[in-house]
C-alpha cells in the first residue's frame, strides 16, 4: 500500500481510554474505520460509553459487537479489513492471543498493532510488578511473531492518568509504602525541572519530569 492509499482499519478497545483519540484519528485521515466493541447488554459498560458509540457511528464509524470469544464472528470481521490495531487496556493484554488467532485464521490482514504503547519492554528491565505487566506484553510480541503476522510495535512511553492511575495509584490512602531492591543500589542526585502543560479539556494535565541524569532508573537487555 502507499502512503496515500486509504486502510480498512478495525480496532479493538476503540472507546477505550486511547483507542476513542486513535479512532477519530483514523476517520479524519479518511480511512474506513470499525471498532469491534463488546455488546451493549454487557454489565460492564459505563453510561458514558454508550454515548461515545453514538458520537462515532455519527462520524462514520461501523460499531460491530461481539466477545473475543467469538472466533468466527472475528475472523469474519477481520476478513473486510487491512489493519488490526488493538488498544485494549491492561487488565485485556493476554486476550490479545485470541486476536491473534483470529488474525491468522482470516489470512488478509497486512500489519497488526498489538497494544504496546508504553516502554520499550524488549530493552528495559523493571522492578516488580511493573515487570510483570512488562512480561505480558512481551508474550504478545513473540506469539505475534510466531504467527507470521506483519506488525508494528508502538512504543509511545508511559503517559497520561491512565497509567498514573494503574501505577501509582494516587487515590489510595496508605499508612505503608512497599519500596522494592535490597537498600544496596548506588543512586545518583540530580536536579529537575516540573513543568505543567496546558491541555485540552478531553486531557488531564501531566507533570513533566525532565531529568539531567536518569539511567540508573532502568537496565538494557536482550531478549532471547
């Protein structure tokens, strides 16, 4: 495909917390956009979502529902489409295996984005449990791989509440505080500065931490 060519996208998490940003993206670059979305009978569906599904199929959006469970009902889906872009959340990382099956069932599908968009977990080590989130989306990577599918691994950082929220869980109150290592590790001072960066009304604002000196935070490795 060239550059100019429009995609058949489907996503999966399309009104989730980023995938809603990347699916309006995909609609103003004039690509055909579905988001594959769970059924509306489901529990676990906040009001405000039922709005954001109406917002979409406004702007042209095709909303088809169904459950990863629903091997079929994906591999048929994927069949009228270019690219899988998942931006599932994190509790969903390891559900991503079932996309991938589908992916390789239907056979048509020219480049996956699994959702990745945090570090570079090929080339760092974490302390736990971030480490294990870590680990997660590593075996996503390797089955994808295995499977033959073309891909493309997006490695934006770790931003936004969503990951403030599922990190450092700032609404929690806690009289003890878990610090991880042995107490044996060298560190370093180092002066920084916080800047507050105005955003939209549809984001938060962020604290950006611009550190002089910070390689002792993380490890590079490689991964067999």
């Amino acid at each position: 495909m060239e550059g100019g060519d429009k995609w058949k996208i489907l996503f999966f998490g399309g009104t989730g917390y980023i995938g809603k940003y990347m699916v309006r993206a995909s609609v103003a670059l004039g690509h055909p956009t579905t988001v594959y979305a769970r059924p509306l009978s489901s529990d676990s569906i906040p009001p405000t979502n039922l709005h954001l599904r109406d917002e979409l199929e406004a702007i042209g959006v095709t909303i088809v529902e169904g459950e990863l469970e629903e091997h079929e009902k994906m591999v048929s889906v994927m069949r009228e489409a270019d690219v899988v872009i998942s931006a599932l959340p994190y509790p969903l990382v390891p559900a991503q295996l079932k996309i991938i099956q589908a992916i390789k069932h239907a056979g048509n599908i020219k480049r996956f984005l699994p959702s990745d968009f945090g570090v570079e977990e090929d080339r760092i080590t974490a302390l736990p449990p971030f480490q294990a989130f870590l680990d997660k989306k590593k075996c996503i990577r390797r089955a994808t791989e295995a499977a033959g599918i073309p891909y493309t691994y997006v490695s934006a950082n770790c931003f936004g509440a969503y990951f403030i929220n599922y990190l450092l869980h700032p609404s929690e109150q806690r009289n003890d505080v878990l610090i991880f290592g042995t107490g044996d590790g060298k560190g370093a001072n180092s002066p920084f500065k916080i800047k507050k960066l105005p955003f939209s009304s549809t984001m938060l604002p962020s604290l950006i931490f611009t550190l002089t000196f910070f390689p002792f935070f993380f490890s590079s490795v490689s991964c067999a």
